[in-house]
C-alpha cells in the first residue's frame, strides 16, 4: 500500500467530509518570490495558520463550499501552499502529490472541527 494511502487510511473517520491540507507557510525571496523554504516569520506563520483556520471552519459550517475554498486559496497570497479534499480518494491523490514534491513529513492537526481533518506536511 503506498504511503499516501496508509497515512490518510490511519487519519480518515467517517465524520470526515473534507480534509485540508497544507505545506505550511514557504518563506518569501527579497523580491517577492515563494522559496522552497519553510517561513520563519511570526507574524506570517501565524497569518497562514489563520487563513487555514478560517477555511476550515468556513467549511465546517458550510459558509465555504469546496470550490469556494479552492477560489479563495486561488486568490490569496497561499496559492499552491493549501489544498482541499472532498473524499478520501482526493486526500490520499493530494497527499501523495506533497510527497513527491519532497514533503515528506506530515502531522494531522485534527480540531474541534468535526468534519474536517487538516493535514500538514513539510520538508525534512
């Protein structure tokens, strides 16, 4: 079983109707410019979480349809960073995507929130 699939199989309940997931927030170049580097800046990490925090429960609530919430990363300077899964199938295909992109690290931060599971990955 590939490990994308065991990683969602062991976090994915049946409560779960989305999963987001997140490379965490990639440090910005002098000019600008997303790096591949993880962001060590407080105020921009906790701007991230907050974006992420906000999607999530926009979701939850059902403020946010999927394809809003895909919209709204679209247009925010987090594009590329978060992404949002509607099944199992999705999170494991989007996972696996993280993971081929060199984010082999993952923690689930899963919340209060009952039907979304956050997933987040990183280089390491």
């Amino acid at each position: 079983m590939p490990a994308a699939q065991r990683v969602v199989q062991d976090l994915w309940r049946d409560r779960h109707r989305f999963a987001v997931l997140d490379r965490g927030p990639r440090r910005i170049d002098a000019k600008g410019r997303r790096t591949d580097g993880i962001e060590t800046n407080r105020k921009r990490i906790e701007a991230f979480y907050t974006f992420r925090h906000r999607i999530s429960t926009d979701l939850e609530s059902g403020e946010l349809t999927p394809n809003d919430a895909r919209t709204c990363i679209a247009r925010s300077e987090y594009d590329g960073q978060l992404e949002i899964a509607t099944s199992f199938e999705e999170a494991v295909g989007l996972l696996a995507g993280l993971f081929v992109a060199g984010d082999n690290a993952i923690i689930d931060s899963e919340s209060r929130r009952e039907s979304v599971l956050l997933i987040s990955a990183w280089r390491e």
